[in-house]
C-alpha cells in the first residue's frame, strides 16, 4: 500500500488504527464522511492484531499463530456493542466466535468458573459459607448496577453519558443503586463484610482492565461481569480477523488507510483543529480529528504548540496505566487438558494464561498448542525496560545483549510459574518469544508501553474536547478492553456526525 498521503481535505482523520479508531472510521463513511486513517504500525488493530512465526522442530516446519494482547472479547451477544457494530457493518457472516471456558487457579487448585449468573454466585457460596450472606448481598448490588448502565430499555446500543447532566439522569433513573456507582468496590464490599478470599474471587476478573483492584468504583468493575453473565469469545482465526475485518470495511466504503506514517501532532488554528502533521512533514488537512491514540503524548503535542492551555497539561500530567509481559510459547502435545483460559495465582502475583488453539486449532501445527502467559506490570516496573521511553521502536536496544539476556531471564521465570499448572512445559517447548513493554510500545506508541490507557477510576474523558473538531475514543473515555473502546468509538462517531449511527 502506498503510505505517502496525497495533500487533500478529509471529513475526518483518525489518528491510530486500534479498535477505537477503526470503528469510528468504519461507521462515518457509511453516512457520507471522508476518512483517513493515520497508523504507525505495520498493520491495523493495536493490541488487538495476531503474528505467525514458524520454526522447526524433529524436520518438520512447523505454524505458530500468536495474538498481541486481545484474546476474550466482550460485547457479542445479541445487544452488545461489538454484536451491533459488526451486524450493521454487515461483518457478522465472517465472524465465528468460539466461547472461552474459564478457570482460576490457586492454593494448587484448579476450579472451573461457571458461565451464567446464577450457577457463578452458587459456586462463590460453595467456596466461601462463611461468607453466604454477603456474597448475596454484594451480588446483588453489582447485578442491579450492570442493569442500570449497561443495559437499554428498548435494546439499543448502550450509549455512556458524556456529560455530567448524563450521569445525573443516570442516577435518577436508578436511585436504588445510585449510591454505588461511585464507591470504590472494595469499600463496597467490606460494607458487606466478605472476607479477603471471598473478594478476591469476586475480583477475578480485575485483570482484564487493571492491576489495581482497590482503585477500581463498582461502575469500573461490574461492565467485566457481562463475561459471567453473557460469556466472551475467541474470533476463529485469531484476534487480528476482526481488526482486519474493520480495515476493509473501510476501504471497501471509500475511507483510507495509511500505515507506516506517525503523526507528530494535531494541527490547531485559533482554536480549532485543522488536520495532522506528520513526523515526515507532510499534512493531512481534516474538518475533524478522532484521536485513538495515548492522551499523555496527546497533551504533549498539544502543549509543545502552545495549544490546550490547562487541559492539555493535565493530558500530559496523567500517569499511564499498566504495561505487561506476554511470553508466547509454542508447545509439543496433542492436548493440554486445561480450560483456555486460566487465571493463575501463584506466590501472591497474578496470570492470565490463554491457549487459543484449544478451541481454534489453526492456531498451531496438528500435534502442537499456542500458551500466552500474561503478566501485569506497574509503570515503575515498566520504565526500567526502556533505555529511551522516547523511541517508538529502539532497534538497537532490542537486539543488544543486555535487553536479549533480561528477556530469557524472565521467559525461564515465567516458565517456572506455568509449570505450577504445566509441571513438563519446559520440556515441551519448542518456540518461545517474549513481549516486553517495548513491544507494546511499538505496538500502540503508548506511554511506558502501556496496554490499558489511563488507570482506574475510569471516564476520565468524554468524546469532545474543549478544541473544537478535535475528538477522543479509546480508553480513556470509559476504560480499557475491547467492548468499552468500541462503545467510546461509537459515541466519538455520533459526536462528529451529529445524530445517531446505529
């Protein structure tokens, strides 16, 4: 594809190809707006692309396919966003959604998490009797509140309110349970006097948007438990099907796509936005900009052109969230006998360990199985990686000798945690590549490799900014994962537009 942009005025430029942009992107062209879409990368989604390696291993060559970070994707049931969105792109006849079985892992234990409301609080009261009466109690509150903000009354797309008079009505309309929204949930909890086991059973699934349970308010939590309620998905054929799908559904609709190019900053003229400036010069003038992008390095830009004022400083003043480890590992085995999905604690730290190809097989070689490790790091832990938190991709640093040694350091380490659930994973490897925060670094050009956006509590931001024409979707209007970005995009979208999508 030919990365150079031809001087020209857009509708609107979306800056980044993750989910966020490419589903305002995918969604205004359809009501007859000009897009261009601005990527760094290689390739569209993100976080949420797939890689193929191959090696060999006893002479025979053998297929790997790996996902970058998105595995269980939320928001696919008949009313879920992601379940709109793609029915009304018209993608949903190209996406098969294979359903993830989940399990936690501790104490040695391996306990599989029930699907369904219900059956998951009667297996809480199974574990924790002691604990019975707040267990009750305590769902139930979380139960009311995912009503109250995820659901419609007459089955639309859930659209979050983007001002302060929105989350009053919210309130309003929901008095009983009002109250908690804002609480932060482990307050909620002790009011409800569960133990520490119990609550973190309960919290399982905090993971998936932060490693800071006690930062997260009930209404940051309980949108994960639309996982328990409705279940999530694998898209058949890897988590970069669905960008990809996206991508074309824009091309195909007359919008562009350009990789390889970095936006250096918005271009701001008295006021209003006027398009991007890329690093290599050249500009792209737009009436709009959705910026899909970190909003710390967007407050930079902004202030390095004197633009923003106080909003642009606290942009540039937030702290990131957290970035991660990812170890990938190719393995020998025809079965693995696990749930594809475990969430492992092991001497006081959290995992996520993910197999795809348990429930896609084209992920790996007949006789062979995928295993991506996941661990959670604080900016703190992060920052050491980086010799220039500056450079998108460091050549130089990740083909040197000290960054080469640290990751087989930690790929032994992590091994030893999986071999808690996989006692023979050592002897079972045959490919084995680690993603540090530099990788996701590259991936996102996000702060400290950031893989969540901003840290809890979330909503920092709505979809209009005090620059007019300038927009943001992503994580840092209602928090990280798949199903809040799209939601954000949605809303991003509606805002340009004026008037409803879907």
């Amino acid at each position: 594809m030919n990365n150079k942009i031809a001087p020209g005025t857009y509708d609107v430029a979306m800056v980044g190809a993750g989910m966020a942009s490419l589903t305002s992107a995918a969604l205004l062209p359809r009501a007859g707006h000009r897009v261009v879409v601005c990527e760094q990368y290689s390739k569209p989604g993100g976080f949420c692309h797939h890689w193929d390696t191959t090696v060999q291993h006893q002479g025979k060559t053998l297929h790997f396919r790996f996902d970058a970070g998105v595995h269980d994707f939320s928001g696919i049931q008949q009313g879920g966003c992601v379940h709109d969105v793609t029915r009304h792109l018209g993608l949903q006849s190209q996406l098969q959604w294979m359903g993830l079985a989940h399990a936690q892992h501790r104490h040695g234990l391996l306990r599989p998490v029930p699907r369904g409301w219900t059956p998951w609080v009667q297996s809480l009261l199974q574990q924790y009797p002691a604990d019975g009466p707040g267990i009750r109690a305590a769902c139930q509150v979380l139960q009311q509140v995912y009503n109250a903000i995820m659901t419609t009354p007459d089955g639309s797309v859930l659209r979050p309110p983007q001002t302060w008079l929105g989350h009053m009505r919210i309130a309003a309309r929901h008095w009983r349970v009002a109250r908690y929204l804002t609480m932060p949930i482990m307050d909620m909890l002790k009011a409800h006097q569960l133990s520490p086991e119990a609550s973190r059973a309960l919290l399982s699934l905090h993971g998936y948007v932060t490693h800071l349970p006690e930062a997260l308010r009930v209404m940051d939590y309980v949108p994960l438990l639309g996982y328990i309620m409705h279940g999530g998905g694998y898209p058949l054929g890897g988590s970069g099907v669905v960008s990809q799908l996206f991508a074309d559904s824009i091309a195909l609709d007359g919008g562009e796509l350009r990789y390889g190019v970095t936006v250096q900053a918005p271009v701001i003229e008295r006021g209003r936005v006027r398009g991007l400036r890329l690093t290599n010069g050249e500009s792209v003038m737009a009436k709009h900009v959705v910026y899909g992008g970190d909003t710390i390095a967007l407050g930079r830009q902004l202030l390095a052109q004197g633009c923003g004022s106080g909003w642009a400083k606290r942009l540039a003043a937030q702290t990131p969230a957290n970035s991660m480890l990812m170890l990938h590992l190719g393995l020998v085995g025809d079965r693995l006998d696990l749930p594809p999905v475990i969430h492992l604690e092991h001497r006081g730290a959290g995992y996520e360990l993910v197999s795809p190809s348990m429930i896609d097989p084209s992920a790996a070689s007949p006789g062979y199985h995928t295993l991506e490790v996941m661990q959670l790091l604080t900016p703190a832990q992060a920052a050491p990686w980086f010799a220039d938190a500056e450079q998108v991709n460091p050549v130089e640093q990740r083909h040197g000798a000290e960054y080469l040694q640290t990751k087989r350091e930690h790929t032994e380490r992590l091994l030893g945690v999986v071999s808690a659930v996989i006692p023979d994973v050592a002897e079972r490897v045959v490919c084995a590549e680690l993603g540090t925060p530099i990788t996701f670094r590259r991936y996102g050009m996000s702060t400290l490799g950031t893989v969540y956006g901003l840290p809890p509590p979330f909503g920092h931001h709505a979809s209009r900014t005090p620059i007019n024409g300038l927009y943001l979707a992503g994580s840092a209007n209602l928090g990280p994962g798949v199903e809040a970005v799209v939601l954000s995009a949605i809303a991003a979208a509606e805002a340009v537009h004026g008037a409803p999508l879907l």
